[in-house]
C-alpha cells in the first residue's frame, strides 16, 4: 500500500514549487507522480487533425518524485505523514499529527 494515492491533497515540500498545493492526477511509478499545477512546462506542439489537437504552446505537468511533497491535512493546514491503522481488519491510512483517517 503506497503512502500517497491518486486525487491525494498534496503539498509541495521543496523546490522550485515550494508551497504549492494540488491534486495527484497519476502515479508514474514506485518514485514518481503527477500533480496538477505543479512541475509545469510550457510545450511546442504542432496541430494534429488526425486527434483533434491544436498547435501552439500548451501547459504539461512533468513527473514530481515522491521525496519532494507530502500529503496537505485540511484540519492543521499543514504538510502531514501518513501512518496506517489496522480498523475491523482493514489496514487504514491516518495522519500522523492527529490520528485521522485520510478521506478518499
């Protein structure tokens, strides 16, 4: 069970995104993930008619490595860890600060 999920808050920790905060689009692999509005690039694309795609200059949110964010808790506004609790047999992912369970 990974840490952090898809459509996890999440906040970044260090870098040149220091502060920001966003949603986890996709999960690239054990290391790396996609956040939406952070790491973002500004792409040369040609227009493809074949997909529907027009040309020009778009936004493209590059892969962040997991060492560099942490999860966002609503309650303290803070960047969080993730621990687990085991609940009626089921292994649930908390927050460290305060022991709630991470909604999703």
């Amino acid at each position: 069970m990974s840490k952090i999920k898809k459509s996890d808050e999440v906040i970044v920790i260090t870098g040149k995104d220091k502060g920001r905060r966003g949603l986890v689009l996709a999960r690239i692999d054990a290391r790396f993930l996609t956040v939406d509005g952070v790491n973002t690039v500004k792409r040369a694309t040609k227009p493809n008619p074949a997909k529907n795609q027009l040309g020009g200059l778009i936004d493209k949110n590059l892969p962040i490595d997991v060492s560099n964010i942490a999860i966002f808790n609503p309650l303290t506004k803070k960047a969080d860890r993730v621990g687990y609790k085991m609940v009626d047999g089921k292994k649930l992912r908390v927050f460290k600060s305060n022991g709630e369970a991470i909604g999703n």
